[in-house]
C-alpha cells in the first residue's frame, strides 16, 4: 500500500559508494547526507533510511526549500560529474 507521499512525489539521487580504510561510505551527493558501515550493503540501506527520513521530513512540513544541499565539488568530481 503506498502512502499519500509516495503517490506524488518521485526523486533520483546521486550516490557514491567508496571504501575509505575499514567503512564503506555511501553519499547523497544531491543532498549532502552520508552513511558509513562496515559492509558496502549496510552503508546503502543506512543511506536510503536517511534520504528516506529527510524527504519525508520536508515533504510533511512543507520544507522543500531545504531539502536539497549538494555536496561540496570535490565530492562531485569524484563521482566524475
């Protein structure tokens, strides 16, 4: 069953997945959330559970304005855009 939120709103995300030493760290580049895990899947799920509480958030309290803050470039260019 989809909620009210799901049935109106649809995003794509940029992420970029790296292993730094012992974590995989997975980040939202639109957004600028991070994750990090010991496995490559946890660091994903933990992503996806913070983009989702976000855009909910905004979505709920008519927050929009505030919901997208790109990472910084460097970030950006190492996910080659």
């Amino acid at each position: 069953m989809k909620t009210e939120i799901e049935d109106r709103w649809s995003f794509v995300f940029s992420v970029l997945l790296k292993k730094q030493e012992d974590l995989w760290v997975a980040h939202c580049l639109e957004l600028d959330l991070v994750a990090a895990s010991p496995s490559m899947r946890e660091a994903e799920t933990d992503l996806l559970s913070i983009i989702d509480e976000q855009v909910r958030y905004c979505i709920t309290n008519n927050n929009m304005e505030n919901l997208f803050h790109d990472a910084p470039r460097e970030v950006w260019d190492e996910y080659g855009m």
